[in-house]
C-alpha cells in the first residue's frame, strides 16, 4: 500500500471512485485577516496492491494538518477502510481508493503548516502550504506631533 497523491485544495470529492478537485494544488492560502477560518480541503489517493485487495483486512487512515510547531490546528481526521476486489479484475491489479476530506480550518497566523496523511501500516505523505496576511497593515506608531517652535518655522513665519 502507498500514498499515491495528496493534495490540498479550496474542496475535494469522491464520486463513483474519482476524486473531484476544485482549486487544487495551491501552496499558499492568503487570508484577508488573522486569525480566520478558511476551508480547506485535502485529497488523498492510495494505491492498495493487489495481494492486500479483497483480503477483508480493515485499515485505518489518518489525517492530521499542524501548524510549524508540530501542534495540530484541528483535532487529526481519523477513518478505515476496506479494499474489495471486484469480480473479473486482473489477479495483480492494484487498487485506488481515492478519500476527500472538508473542513473549516483555524488559521491563527502567517507561516507554514503541513498536511500528513497515514494509510495501513506504513503509508505516509506530508505536503505544506503557507498561509500569508494579505490585508492592509495598520500601524500601531502614532506619528511625532511637531512642537509649536518647529510649526511655526515649517510655516514660514
């Protein structure tokens, strides 16, 4: 079993075994303020070799997006699978079972964050992306009020 894509994505769906993607494959998310909240989605294809097909075993899968520090920004979206095998499918076939995953994601401040996807026993995958402030700064420096000597000067008097 291997981790064939991940990728992150403004939303992600799975129908009749095709994984759907709208605006995928970007690498930095631009946030009109910080903190916010912005969906995210994440779209993960794994190929399970022929030989772990149709054996009934249950698999688990988990999706975990943290921020530089390591620390989880949301609780890690875990599941299972099982991976059939349908009748008429050529003996060493490997199967793609593709998984779509929407959420409203924190985003308490600019940097990078990274997306890890386990699948089975040892599949993993990690992409990244940066979220960066893209509002207008506000100064919090009050600029110098001038002294009445130097606005007198500055006025020609």
């Amino acid at each position: 079993m291997k981790i064939e894509f991940l990728i992150v994505a403004d939303a992600v769906q799975v129908a009749d075994g095709k994984l759907f993607v709208l605006g995928g494959g970007w690498s930095a998310l631009r946030a009109p303020i910080l903190p916010i909240q912005m969906p995210v989605g994440v779209g993960v294809s794994i190929l399970v070799d022929a030989n772990e097909a149709g054996t009934g075993a249950i698999y688990p899968l988990a999706i975990t997006i943290s921020d530089e520090g390591g620390i989880p920004v949301l609780p890690p979206a875990q599941a299972q699978f099982q991976v059939g095998k349908a009748e008429g499918t050529p003996r060493d076939m490997p199967q793609r079972v593709p998984f779509a995953l929407n959420v409203p994601m924190p985003i308490p401040r600019e940097g990078k964050y990274t997306v890890t996807v386990t699948a089975g026993p040892s599949a993993k995958s990690q992409t990244s992306f940066y979220a960066i402030f893209a509002g207008k700064k506000i100064s919090l420096v009050t600029p110098p009020v001038p002294s009445p000597a130097s606005a007198g000067s500055e006025r020609g008097n």
